[in-house]
C-alpha cells in the first residue's frame, strides 16, 4: 500500500467505490446515492471538484470522449484502487476498535 495514502471524505470514498466501472459524473451520483442509500448526496460542484482533484493525484482518469460524445468517462486507476484500499483497511481498523470499545464499555456497565 501507499505510503501516502490519505484518508478520504465519506464524498470521496464513495466516488472510488462507484468507479468499480467506468461512469460518466451523472452516473457516479447515481451511483453514489444508491450505494449510501440515499445519505450521500453529490452537487455537480462537489462532484466535479472531487474528479478534478482526484485526477490531479492520479487515482482517476477520464477515458478518450469517442464518437461526439460530450460525457467524460472516469476510471479507476491502479494508484486509485491503493488509495481505495488503504481506506477501506484504515475503516475495517476502526470498526473494529469501535466495535471492542463498545463491548468493553457494555460489559463493564453489566457487571
């Protein structure tokens, strides 16, 4: 894994998610919004701010617009699919802190 591998937005995580396939922006909000059932709701704004930076860091590339189409194309990158796995790593940690913390908290107020 990266050694720089940040630690992302709910926003961001769910962008990467979606990039499971190649999406055009108005299907990584739909996308988005089903997989958070709802909660995550992206603005074409913070959308396309997320895809710009996310380029710049070379975790997402648009594909080649073919044949007229006006739609740009993202893609997951391999450096994307690290910094998706560092995520999805660093959250698996905390639920699981979370998770002995709560037990320990529940055990303690039983006894």
């Amino acid at each position: 894994m990266s050694e720089k591998a940040e630690i992302l937005s709910e926003a961001s995580t769910f962008i990467l998610l979606a990039l499971a396939e190649p999406l055009h922006g108005y299907g990584i909000i739909k996308k988005v919004e089903q997989m958070s059932d709802g909660r995550v709701r992206l603005g074409p704004g913070t959308l396309y701010g997320a895809l710009t930076k996310m380029v710049k860091r070379g975790w997402i590339n648009p594909l080649p617009v073919e044949n007229g189409e006006r739609r740009k194309v993202y893609e997951l990158t391999a450096l994307g699919h690290e910094q998706l796995q560092s995520e999805m790593a660093r959250l698996t940690a905390l639920v699981s802190y979370g998770e002995a913390a709560l037990l320990a908290w529940q055990q303690g107020r039983l006894s």
